[in-house]
C-alpha cells in the first residue's frame, strides 16, 4: 500500500478543517484536530486517524453539537461541573482545565464532572497532561452498551475505560488508559477491518457464544470485562460513578436510533486530581523514582507510558498515512464526501 508522510503539525492543520468542514466551531476543531493528531504520532491507532469517519459521521447525523460552548459550574470548594452541552469531553475539559488546576492547588484535591459529553479518541491526553504539571489524575468515561458483564446474558455497560498519570522524577510520567472490557472497541474495528482474528473469549456473537471474530462481535455480539467478575466489578464502578457523580447517561440510557451514522457515547466524564505537594514530606515523584528504578532493577524494562514519550513528539514529527486515507481526509475537508 502507497504510504506518504504528513508532519504532525501538516495533520494537524488538515484534521482541523476536515472538522470545520463537517460542522465543528473553530474551538472545538482545534482541540479534536490535536487530540486526534498526537494520538496518530504516539502510534495509538486505534484512537488516531481511524477515528475520523466516526467524528464524521456522527458530526453529519446531528447526533452532536460541534458548535457547543461547554458551561463551568462551581458547585463545591473540591468540585467543578462542566456542561458540555452535547458538545464533545475535550472542549468541556479544556474550559475547566484553568480554574480546575488552581482549585487542585488550593485544595490539594478536587474532582471535575462533565455531563452530556461525548468522549471519542484516547483517554490518556487528559491525564498525563497533569502530570507534567506535577500533578496526579485519574480519569473515567463510560460509553455506550457493548459490554456483557459476567453472570450476564446481554450488553448493558460500556467499555468504561480508566486513565491514571502520575509524575516521576527525571522520568517521563507513569500513564495507563485502557477499557475495562477485554480490549478497545476501535480495536476489534481495526482487526474486523484487517481481517484479523482475536484471541479466543475476547467477545460473545450474537447467541451469546464466546467469540474471537471481530465481526461476530460487532455484528450483534459484544466485548466482555477482561479479568472476567474482577474487569467487571471495575467496569460497573466507572459506569456508576460517571453517570451517578456527573449526572450523564448511563451506557444504555440514550437513544441514538434517530441520527443514523452516529458513533459517539452521549455520557459523562470525571477526573480526580491530586496535588502530591500537600502530602508526605518526601516528594511524591522523587519517590516514584525509586519505585521505577526498582522495577527496572528486577527486569521490567519499561513502565506504562514510558515507550510512548521515548521518542519525543514535536510538530515536525513525521506521520505515515497510506495515500487512500489522505485522500480521504482531504477530501472530507473539502466536502467531497
């Protein structure tokens, strides 16, 4: 297959007015267009480009206001809200990021909420973010039904993935994002894509039949919880306690029947962060440090989120796209398509 290289700025730029393009304000596309953008250079392709139909899609079915203008609402001393209103997490998370920042210093903790969100592409930005900063996040979205949790018969949960970043010193941050179903849902798209099979048990068909084809699983069928009853205890707490806490949807409670094409999970986020500063004495990424070098000692040749930030990304950083999906993105930012 023909491959060409764009630089992550070039991306950039083109991903921006693919969004413009297909109904997103100036704001909205900037952020998406980035997060899109990094996330295709750090090699998360399951969150990158292959994303763009979807955003698409879903932009075009008017399932989501690209034009929303997040609202922040202080309601606690340790605790902002964020109405996304049905606006994309990104843009609502940026909008509170500066006052949420300053409370977390302030308090030594706090916890922002954002509700009728749509959260699509990688989780981890959110956090490690943070933890640049010195500061530790974590991080919790539920999506939409595709989850069968154990001892259940049908979907009711999302995929609900967790981010968590932490700052090491010396280091690049620690940093995970990943669902609590046995793999990502763009995944199993990409494998059914590729024509690829998984591992056997990564997902039932449609009579509820253990499956490792990526087409079974989607074409009726769905994910299950990694870890079998423990995944699924983890994944019906980040259910509860986004949409209990945020005041979104449950995975199954909206109804996306009347915008044929859309994608995105109309839900909530949260997102906890600590200043380490108010605790112990010692500092906390100095003794991350110590924790990281022991595990280096004992064979484990690298930690989560460290492989990624090896090679450090800049904006000419070089992106490989085969020539079919750059001219499709050109063209979707021309309104060919």
């Amino acid at each position: 297959m023909d491959k060409t290289t764009l630089t992550r700025e070039a991306l950039t730029r083109l991903l921006e007015r693919v969004f413009i393009a297909n109904g997103c304000s100036e704001t909205v596309a900037g952020i998406l267009a980035a997060n899109v953008a990094n996330a295709e250079a750090a090699k998360s392709y399951s969150h990158g480009v292959f994303r763009i139909e979807g955003f698409v899609s879903t932009l075009r079915s008017g399932w989501v206001d690209g034009t929303a203008v997040p609202v922040v609402e202080d309601v606690a001393p340790g605790f902002l809200r964020v109405d996304a209103r049905n606006g994309f997490a990104q843009p609502a998370l940026a909008a509170a990021r500066q006052a949420f920042v300053a409370r977390v210093r302030r308090q030594g903790v706090a916890l922002l909420a954002l509700r009728d969100s749509h959260h699509f592409g990688a989780l981890w930005p959110d956090v490690e973010a943070f933890a640049d900063e010195g500061l530790i996040a974590l991080s919790m979205v539920n999506s939409m039904t595709c989850s069968v949790p154990a001892g259940a018969v049908k979907p009711v949960l999302g995929t609900n993935p967790i981010a968590f970043a932490a700052p090491i010193a010396g280091k690049a941050p620690l940093v995970f994002d990943f669902a609590t179903t046995t793999m990502a849902h763009g995944d199993v798209q990409i494998a059914a894509r590729e024509g690829r099979t998984l591992p056997e048990g990564t997902g039932v068909d449609r009579d509820g039949v253990l499956t490792g084809d990526p087409k079974a699983i989607l074409e009726g069928g769905a994910l299950v919880p990694f870890g079998g009853h423990k995944g699924s205890a983890i994944s019906l707490m980040v259910e509860l306690m986004v949409a209990g806490i945020s005041g979104g949807n449950f995975s199954f409670e909206f109804d996306w029947s009347g915008h044929p094409g859309a994608q995105t999970p109309r839900t909530g986020q949260i997102l906890l962060a600590i200043d380490p500063s108010h605790g112990a004495g010692t500092a906390f990424a100095d003794r991350g440090r110590v924790l990281i070098d022991r595990l280096a000692e004992a064979g484990f040749a690298s930690y989560p989120g460290a492989r990624r930030r090896a090679v450090e990304i800049g904006p000419d950083t070089e992106v490989p796209l085969s020539a079919e999906v750059l001219a499709r993105l050109q063209d979707h930012a021309e309104g060919r398509t």
